[in-house]
C-alpha cells in the first residue's frame, strides 16, 4: 500500500506500528500465491561507485596537485572524503524488513523472485538461497518470470 496508513512514521497501532506492520505483512504473504522481493540498491551505492570513479583519475590529480589545483577540483576532493568518511560512520541504508518476508515465503513454500542490483543482497546466503529463482536484476525480469510462470493459470 502507498500512503500515510501504511508507514513506519504512521503511529497507528492498527496498522503503522512496527508489531502491526510485521502481522499484516505476515497476513499478505500468507494469502499469496507468490512473493516478488525488491531490494534496490540503496543510493549510497551509487554515490561511492561515482566518487570511486572520480578517484580512478588519482594521477591526474596528483599532476593538478603538484601544479596549481583548481579550486572546483580541490572542492570535490573535500567533498568526496566527506562523503567516505559518513558511508563509513553509519553504512549504507537498506530496508531490512524484506529479507524476513523472503525467508517467510521459504517456509510457507510461496514460490519467490527476488530482484536486486544491490551486491550485498545478491551475495546474502538467504537472498541467494531462499528465493526460487536466481536473483534478477530488474523489474522487467522479473515481470517476464512472473508472467511465464502464471501464463497456463491466468487464462
């Protein structure tokens, strides 16, 4: 669901406190005939990939270094040492919640696709065991699954 009814910040007991939340989901997949888990990358990932870029031109910039440095490059630098040293403090931000609903359908034997472009889920023992399907990359794969698998049912 989308909206305030269904979010942790959603000081419901009925259905946005975190036991509620667990219950309802717990109900949902339950009922289901097949769970599809996202767990998309979260956006750290894709801020380290570019700063690791950047760095990849480390001898260019040691050059700029020994010569004059601009003032935008000199910027950057700070910047991204900021940035490594936060990703660092507090790792990156992923929805957990998800991993229990994967393990739930493992259990009640609801057959599983799971997408993720996010390292750390691909290479989790119970995303890469757990789920029916190896993991897929995008939605779009995982509509193509989906939609063979239900294919004879649907009509």
């Amino acid at each position: 669901m989308i909206g305030a009814r269904y979010d942790v910040a959603y000081n419901d007991p009925r259905f946005g406190m975190p036991k509620s939340i667990v219950a309802k989901n717990f109900l949902d997949l339950r009922a289901c005939d097949m769970a599809l888990a996202y767990f998309p990358a979260p956006p750290e990932i894709a801020e380290l990939g570019g700063i690791i870029e950047r760095l990849a031109n480390l001898e260019s910039i040691v050059t700029d270094i020994v010569g004059p440095v601009g003032a935008e490059e000199a910027v950057a630098m700070r910047v991204d040492v900021e940035t490594l040293r936060r990703h660092a403090r507090k790792g990156p931000q992923r929805s957990i919640g998800t991993i229990g609903e994967v393990s739930w359908a493992y259990a009640l034997r609801k057959p599983c696709v799971l997408v993720s472009d996010d390292p750390f889920i691909t290479s989790h023992p119970f995303t890469s065991v757990q789920p029916d399907w190896p993991v897929l990359s995008t939605l779009d794969q995982a509509i193509e699954v989906v939609a063979g698998i239900w294919q004879d049912y649907a009509t």
